[in-house]
C-alpha cells in the first residue's frame, strides 16, 4: 500500500525518469492506485487566545507609593509583593487600637470584680438595684471589648493592605504609576495587572448542525469515535505548536446569532509563545474514517479556488474535482471526486492537460523519491 510511505517521505522529482517520453508518442506519467484507508476526521477551526485568569491590582487603602518591587513583563507568584505603600499613619493607628483595647479590657475587669464583689454583698449593703447597675455596666465593657477588637483588628488589616500582593501566578504588566504617587481605596484605575498564561485558554465556536452531523455518523458507525479527543493547534505563523490540548467545556447553548457553540480549549504554555489575543487555527480528530488519502503534491487550485487532481483512464489524462473534509499529514483527506482502483497522476504533471494522451507509469515511493516500479505501460 503506498499511502503511508508516500505521506512521510518528502517529495523528490522523477521527471528524469521521464525525460523525453512523448516524443511522437503518448506522455509518461508516475501513478499510484489510489485506496481507502483509515484516516482521521478532522475539523479545524479559527480560535483566539484567552488568558487563563487575569485581575487588575488596586490599593485597598490610601497612601504614597513607596516601592515598586517587581519588574514589568517578569514572572511573579500568588501572594509576592508588588507594591509597598507608605505605612507610618497606619502603624501609628495600630497603636491606637492596641490601647483601645488595653483600656476597654481594663473596664471589662474593673466591672467583672464590681459585679462579683455586689453578688457577695446582695442583701448586706448591697441593693439589688446596685447589683443590677453593676450588671449592665459589665455587659457595656464587653461590649466595647469587643468594639476595640474590632478597631484593632481593621488597624491591622489597613497596616497589612499597605504592601500590595499578587493574588495570582502570573506575568505582571506595566506599572502604572510610580514611587511617590498617591493612591487612594478602591480607585477605578489599576496600579498594574496580573494575568496567568499557563496554561492559557484558546476559545473557538462550531457550527451546531455540523455537531449534528457528526452526531449522525458516529450513531450510524461511519464515523469511529475516539476514546479521547486529539486537539492540535497552529499558531500565527503556520507552525504547529508543541503540546496536545484539553477540552475544558462547551457551552450548553447555540448562539441565536451565529448558529455555533462555543468551545473552551486549554493548552499548557510554559514558555508563553502564545499571547491572549493572538487568533489561531484548532484542529479536532474526531474519529476515524474510511476515506482516500490524496497526496497534496498531486493537487492543485483552480482559479475558482476548487481543488482538482489528474487520473489516468483510458490512455488519457482526465482532471477530477476532488471534496476533501481536510488534510492529514501530507495528503487530503478526499469524500468526493475519486474512487478506490483510480490512477492517480503524481508525477509529470507540469506540462499536463485535461484530455491528453498518457502512457502510465507504476510508480512506488522509496528513500530517493518516485522510482519506476515496472517498464511495463499500465492501461
């Protein structure tokens, strides 16, 4: 069987072989005896780059920048400081509570003992009145226990939201401001941003009713489905980029719009080659079919943009119109325009034309390129 061998192998002129053949005569032209062959379904599909996470960074209290302790563009981890804020009002505020609640938990003690010293003495000097008096005076104290806590505990967290985190792994971005600005709670603009790329999301939509198709072939067995789906992606520039992808999820609604589903797809990226925002091309194997694996070299476009192939039959060179449901290794994956036992012209094709005159050549594929397998003319 020639597919494979043909597929893997790079492509190696043999019109050498040929030179001169049709002289006076018929032209000599390399075939091969097209098959079916189980070959993958594939659908591919123009997707765009997403980040993974991404959260803007803004200061939680009001203060004068003091340090910027990253660099732009560089790695940081979950928890790394990014920005150092002047805390001097805040360590002073924290102070303050401190003593707030030294003194309230002076009062909780000075109305504990009062209350205890009131239950020894009910009834001997001590009215009830007094005792209750002493009662609430106590519940008072605790209370402003607790509200002391409270304000140590908000000094704390003010003083804490002076150095500024990353609450994510991520490449940080630009810093937006520089020492000595400042900056106020919650304000709308972002001292900088964080955004995690690996591994990144690559966010693509397919057609509803080619999803139903798809469903139909798998039922009726034409299509063989996989026990894992192969996700392969090309970057911007044609090439493949390394590393399989994981489908994340579908959503569960078509678009009343576009009539597609959106697929979320993640990829690993550790050395950040791809960007958010960067479009590229996904390829889905779906399953296997049984299908004729057409050489792209023995391919062409016409002008209409339809791809077309030449067979030898009957002595003479006849030009197909081939539907392919894509490609695969160095071939196409051909449904339409020829059939299992066709002649398939591979070489000798720059000067051919649709009804001329051909002597076919069997040819095989070996570590040289196209070889003649026999001198005989095969009709």
């Amino acid at each position: 069987m020639f597919l494979l061998p043909l597929l893997l192998l790079p492509a190696a002129p043999v019109l050498a072989q040929f030179a001169g053949a049709g002289r006076g005569g018929p032209s000599e032209v390399g075939v091969v005896s097209l098959e079916q062959a189980d070959a993958p379904y594939l659908v591919t599909l123009p997707g765009r780059a997403v980040a993974h996470d991404q959260t803007e960074i803004r200061p939680r209290v009001e203060g004068i920048v003091e340090e910027i302790l990253f660099p732009a563009g560089g790695r940081v981890a979950a928890g790394e400081l990014l920005f150092r804020l002047d805390s001097e009002t805040y360590e002073v505020a924290l102070i303050a509570a401190e003593a707030s609640l030294a003194s309230a938990e002076a009062t909780r003690t000075a109305a504990q003992a009062t209350v205890d010293r009131y239950t020894r003495l009910n009834g001997v000097g001590v009215t009830q009145s007094d005792l209750d008096g002493a009662t609430a005076s106590l519940a008072q104290a605790e209370a402003g226990v607790k509200s002391a806590e409270a304000s140590l505990r908000s000094a704390r967290l003010n003083l804490e939201r002076t150095e500024i985190r990353s609450p994510i792994d991520g490449i940080a971005d630009l810093a937006q401001v520089s020492e000595g600005t400042l900056v106020t709670a919650n304000q709308s603009a972002a001292l900088t941003s964080v955004t995690r790329i690996d591994p990144i999301f690559v966010d693509v939509q397919e057609s509803s009713a080619r999803m139903l198709r798809i469903r139909k072939r798998w039922e009726e067995g034409s299509l063989t489905r996989l026990d894992e789906m192969q996700i392969d992606l090309q970057l911007e520039t044609g090439d493949a980029y390394e590393g399989p992808g994981r489908l994340v999820s579908p959503r569960a609604e078509v678009s009343t719009t576009t009539g597609t589903v959106d697929f979320r797809i993640e990829f690993d990226n550790p050395d950040r080659v791809i960007l958010p925002g960067q479009f590229l091309r996904v390829t889905m194997s779906l399953g296997t079919t049984r299908a004729i694996l057409v050489p792209q070299r023995a391919t062409s476009r016409g002008s209409d943009g339809s791809l077309t192939a030449f067979i030898a039959r009957d002595g003479k060179a006849e030009q197909v119109v081939l539907s392919a449901s894509g490609s695969w290794r160095n071939a196409w994956i051909v449904t339409d325009g020829v059939a299992a036992g066709d002649l398939l012209i591979v070489d000798g094709l720059r000067s051919l034309r649709a009804g001329a005159e051909v002597k076919a050549i069997p040819v095989t594929i070996d570590e040289n390129g196209l070889v003649r397998d026999t001198p005989a003319a095969t009709e």
